[in-house]
C-alpha cells in the first residue's frame, strides 16, 4: 500500500477551498493494477469490495489478501463504451447472497445493457446462477452511452441508461421515446418483473419498465440519506452535465432542453431547461463548452464519521477534470466545497463510503490504476 499524505497547511486549504474546520486528509492507495474497473460496493458485514472490471471480470478486495478474481461473471461485449459495468449488492443479501451487476451483450440489432444478478461464494471464490433480469429495449449497433447505475430504493431496483449516442437532436430522438429504455430510469422488483404502479404500464406504446425518460447518458445514481429521493448525475453534449432528482414519470428533456453544444463545431442545438418548458430542470448544470465539460462518473452522500464536516455533502466523481468534487446543497442548488484528489491525475471512475470506517473509497478509470481510500490526516 502506498500512502500520500496531502498536509493541508493554510494556503492549500485556501486553494482547495475546503471547509474551515476541516484538518486534512491523506490518500491512502490500498488496490493498485486494476485494467478499466466500472463500478464498486461493499460487501455486508466483511469489509470487502466487490469491483466489476468493464473487460469482463469481477474482483474481490480486502484489506487481508488484496484482490482476489473471482469467477462466473458474465459474457460481455467490450467494444466502444461497453462491457461489465455496474455492481450492487442486493436489499436481501444476507439471506440470498444475490450480487446484482450491468453489463454489455450481443442481441438481434446490435448489442444493448442486460440487468441481471448472481450469488456470491466466498468460500468458493465464485458467482453462481447468473439470471438475466432484464434487456434493454431495443438493441442497437452502436458502442456509445450505455449508461449504466444500479441503486434500491423501497424494495425496488431502478437502472439508468444511455442514448446510445444518438445525434437525432429533435423530437425523435430515441430518449424522447417511451417505447425505448434507452435514455431512461427503469424500475423492477428484485426478481426483474415490472411493478404494476410503474407510470406507464398501461400504455400499449410505452416500456412499462420505464419510471423516468429524457437522459442522456448516466453515469453515476444515489439515494438521499434524508429525503430518500433518487439522485443521478449525466453527461452532457459537450458541456451541460446534469445532477437530476429522478421522479415518477418525469421527462428530463434530452435533447430538447440542454445546457451543451455540439463536440463538432460548438453550436447550440436546444434551449435550455427553463420554466414552462413541461422538462424537469436539474438541480443542478454545468456550463457549456469542452473547457467546462465535467464529466460526472460516481456519485454518494457522505454519511460517514471519519469527516463530520462533510456529513451530509454529495461526492462527485470528475473523468475529464480528475477530482472528487465535495457538493453543499444550498438553496434548490448545489456549491462546489471542495476539489479532492485534485492533481493527483486521475480519472474517477466511481466512489463509496465504508460503511464501518467512514473514509471515502475513489475508484481510477483507465488500464493499470488504483482503488485509493481517503482518511482524516
């Protein structure tokens, strides 16, 4: 393990900006070698992370014997974007050992994100009895934008997803269809079935699956500790990334209503979120322009011990820009505290709490890098 201790003396706490009372922190590297790892969660009651690597494997680590590989996860198709992506552990795990994970596969049209679950063995070092839950609907031959987030909420699973990268920016666009998945929140029971009050069930032209539509490309999904609200963040054209708070039936208005402009030559190609315009605004955007372009990956609310300033601040994982962003909701908004892990070069993948020490656990994104764990200095 290999420890960097970033002494905040008082002119970098100013350049960090972090809160007054805050003392320090050190990053500690626990996990190192890891080829494009996705997603993370801790296991029950063990202290051990489960990691899903987006070429196909799944990993265990502890603080004991490191990572340890485990087998039986799924078939995936890596090209472009996709792979293994997300991992969760189910509400029910003590009693089912169910692990639930996202991933890539081939279907007639192209290839398209699968929800399914396994059990986990520890003994055996193995997941077992892979189901499929659910395919998402329709399949397309494109690489781009799969998405995809996992979280529970109320004894159900929702799953976020991707526009698979389409530049249809008009009423046609494959997010404003209710008879796609793509771009959209689903919502299932934990076996997969679609639950009755979902809000267009009886619509003979929509998914019932469907719980929110209009996303462009999700990245990272989280409950709020007090509200219980469903929060993602997404990324934008170029520029214009989201954090939305996901409701029942709401349209998010991708590509309708954007805070981006085009990679290609920097046009504007939609108005942006503003009253009346029937979308649901996020709480909050960032500017237009590749400068300014987040992107979000990774997302969770500070609920831990280790840090008592930051309880109850949202951590945002930054790809492009290479920080953990430390967010204060003030007002109907959210104020950036703090920039974590900035200039150590790293793209962020995901982030989590441990759940018995409280430190904050940063997954890398890209070949050969770390799991990192941050703790009070």
């Amino acid at each position: 393990m290999r420890i960097t201790p970033l002494l905040l003396s008082s002119a970098a706490a100013l350049a960090l900006a972090l809160p007054a009372t805050a003392s320090g922190y050190q990053v500690e590297t626990v996990a190192e070698g890891l080829d494009r790892p996705w997603g993370m969660a801790f296991l029950p009651d063990h202290g051990d992370v489960i990691i899903t690597l987006r070429g196909g494997g799944v990993v265990l680590w502890d603080e004991e014997s490191g990572i340890t590989e485990l087998d039986g996860a799924p078939d995936v198709v890596s090209d472009g974007q996709g792979g293994l992506l997300d991992v969760a552990i189910g509400p029910d795990f003590d009693e089912t050992g169910f692990v639930y994970m996202t991933w890539v596969d081939s279907v007639d049209g192209g290839t398209t994100t699968h929800v399914g679950r396994a059990q986990l063995d520890r003994d055996a070092g193995a997941l077992s009895d892979l189901e499929i839950l659910h395919q998402v609907s329709p399949g397309i031959d494109s690489g781009a934008h799969f998405g995809s987030r996992i979280v529970f909420h109320d004894g159900f699973l929702y799953a976020g997803f991707g526009d698979r990268g389409s530049k249809d920016f008009s009423e046609d666009h494959i997010s404003q269809d209710l008879s796609s998945e793509n771009g959209a929140v689903i919502r299932l029971t934990l076996d997969g079935a679609i639950p009755e009050d979902n809000p267009f069930v009886e619509d003979d032209d929509a998914a019932g699956a469907i719980w929110s539509y209009g996303h462009r490309n999700i990245q990272a999904m989280t409950v709020h500790p007090d509200t219980g609200a469903i929060w993602l963040a997404e990324h934008g054209e170029a520029g214009g990334d989201e954090v939305n708070i996901v409701e029942r039936g709401g349209n998010f208005g991708w590509p309708l209503a954007s805070f981006g402009v085009t990679y290609s030559d920097g046009e504007v190609f939609a108005q942006p979120h503003q009253e009346g315009d029937g979308f649901i605004a996020p709480i909050h955007h960032w500017p237009p322009g590749r400068e300014a372009h987040n992107p979000p990956s990774g997302m969770t609310f500070y609920t831990g011990d280790a840090f008592a300033d930051w309880q109850g601040h949202v951590l945002i994982g930054n790809l492009f820009h290479q920080y953990v962003g430390l967010w204060a909701e003030e007002g109907d908004g959210l104020t950036e505290v703090s920039r974590l892990l900035d200039g150590e070069e790293h793209r962020i993948r995901d982030v989590t709490i441990g759940p018995d020490d409280g430190y904050i656990y940063v997954l890398a994104d890209g070949e050969d890098v770390p799991l990192m764990r941050l703790m009070p200095e």
